[in-house]
C-alpha cells in the first residue's frame, strides 16, 4: 500500500481502518493529503482482502477542513494551482490550472464514492470545510457526541467546491442544505442525527470508532460480490448528476474564485479578526 505522512493504515481482518494522522494540526487538510488519500483509497479498492474502509481522525478533531495556513496565501494571491507545482502565466492560463487543480482535488473525495468497497466515517471533535465533503462522500456516518460540523466555505468567501453540495441533497433535506450552506453555520452531532446526516451517535471517539469497526465486520461477514454489487446499484442512479455538477462548480470556481472577498478572509484568518466583506 502506498505510505503516507500524513495517512495510518491499519488492517483489521478484512477492515482497512484509514486514520487521518496529523493531530498537531487537527487533521487539516494540507497538499500531501490531497495526493496521499486517493491513492491509499484506490489500492484499497483492489485489495481481494479489503471489505470495508473506516476513515477516522486520530487527535482531537476529525478534520477541520482544508489547511489554510498552506493553502490560503496562494489561494488569497490568486495563485492556488502554485500547489500543485503548476505555474501560473496570462489569466487564461491560471483560471484552466485552477479548474484542473479543482478537479484533483475533488477526485480526492470521489475515490471514496466511486471506490467498489463500502466506507464508514468515525467522526469525532470538528468536521468542518473539507471534511464535510469527505464525509458526505462515505456511505455511512457515525459521530461521537463532540461532532461539529459545518460547510465553512461560504464564510471565507467560497463556493464548495469538492463535493458538498453535489452530494449532501441526496441525504438530506435540500432546504437544510441551503441553510447550511448559506450561513456555514456549525451543527452538533444531535442536530445531524435528527437531519438523518448521521446514522447513530456514541460517548466520544474511541466508542464511535469502536462502532464503525464493528459495523463493518458485520458488512464483511457477507458476500463481498453482493456487497459491492449494492452499492453499484444505490450509487448509478445519482453518479452521472454528481459528476456534472461537480465540473460546473469547478468551472464556477476557475471563473470566480479570486475575489477581492476571498482575499480578505483568507487574511483576516490569518490575522485572527472578523473579515470585512464587500461583494467584490
């Protein structure tokens, strides 16, 4: 399998418990977890001896998203596909690497979708920004009582852009969605069960990972073929709407990213104040 800094793999018989390993951080999301995670998902996928993937965060938070110390000055100077070693030239030039480094980046998360093995998400502590589209990319979705969830793009001047929106619909009501995505307001991990976002929710993150476990040896226990089978079935009626509009909103983005906006929140997060929005 292929390592990773910022990845754990651990088997668990026929399990593949993938743990999110930069606790210092809280699990941001940084450049070599974007590269890293498709490719261990992927191997997963082949691997005869894989059933079930766990994802889950080691440290106090599952995810809090996209790592903005990072990633925010070459997004803020309009400069975002500089991550992926790409350099920018005329505006055209930028805006098409920008709209492939979307996609990358959106591929990271579909590898769960489009992965022929079922995944169970363990969330504990914060799952915010990215980490929501991680986890609307799973099948199943379990959380400890501290579970904080929010789509936070829209606070720091975004358009999700990497699976959110093209998925979160299809699991619940779309009117809570635009609430949630309008406002990028937090929600706890009750508020998500009575949305139906979230399956169960236990006492913290060693019994809600203790639970994802359990659950996907009680998955593994059947006929793999059947397994996979279902989920083919459950995901083909509503792949090809996600695939189009997740190249619309990357489109979108390549479009419209730079705002004067985007530049403001991304300094005033890094400067720790309120940002000072204008439309513009």
């Amino acid at each position: 399998m292929p390592g990773s800094a910022v990845l754990d793999l651990e088997h668990r018989g026929h399990i593949a418990v993938v743990w999110l390993d930069r606790p210092d951080k809280r699990n941001a999301l940084g450049p070599a977890f974007w590269s890293d995670f498709p490719k261990l998902i992927d191997a997963l996928g082949e691997d005869r001896d894989t059933r079930v993937i766990v994802i889950a965060g080691r440290g106090p938070a599952f995810t809090v998203g996209l790592d903005l110390v990072a990633f925010g000055p070459a997004i803020a100077g309009g400069d975002v596909a500089a991550l992926a070693g790409t350099a920018s030239g005329s505006d055209v030039e930028k805006r098409l690497n920008t709209h492939r480094q979307i996609k990358t980046m959106q591929r990271t998360f579909s590898s769960l979708a489009d992965s022929r093995k079922p995944v169970i998400a363990a969330v504990h502590g914060y799952c915010i920004g990215a980490g929501v589209d991680l986890t609307t990319a799973c099948d199943i979705r379990l959380a400890a009582e501290d579970a904080v969830f929010s789509v936070r793009e829209t606070k720091i001047a975004m358009v999700a852009d990497v699976g959110t929106l093209q998925r979160l619909p299809a699991i619940i009501d779309p009117g809570r969605v635009a609430e949630l995505v309008y406002t990028g307001r937090d929600w706890d991990a009750a508020e998500a069960l009575q949305m139906g976002f979230i399956s169960a929710v236990y006492p913290d993150a060693t019994t809600v990972a203790a639970a994802a476990i359990e659950l996907a040896e009680q998955i593994a226990a059947n006929s793999p073929l059947a397994v996979q089978g279902a989920k083919a079935v459950l995901n083909a009626a509503r792949r090809r709407q996600v695939e189009e509009n997740l190249e619309y909103v990357a489109l979108w983005n390549a479009a419209f990213l730079y705002s004067d906006d985007l530049a403001e929140a991304i300094e005033a997060f890094i400067e720790k104040r309120p940002p000072d929005f204008t439309g513009t």
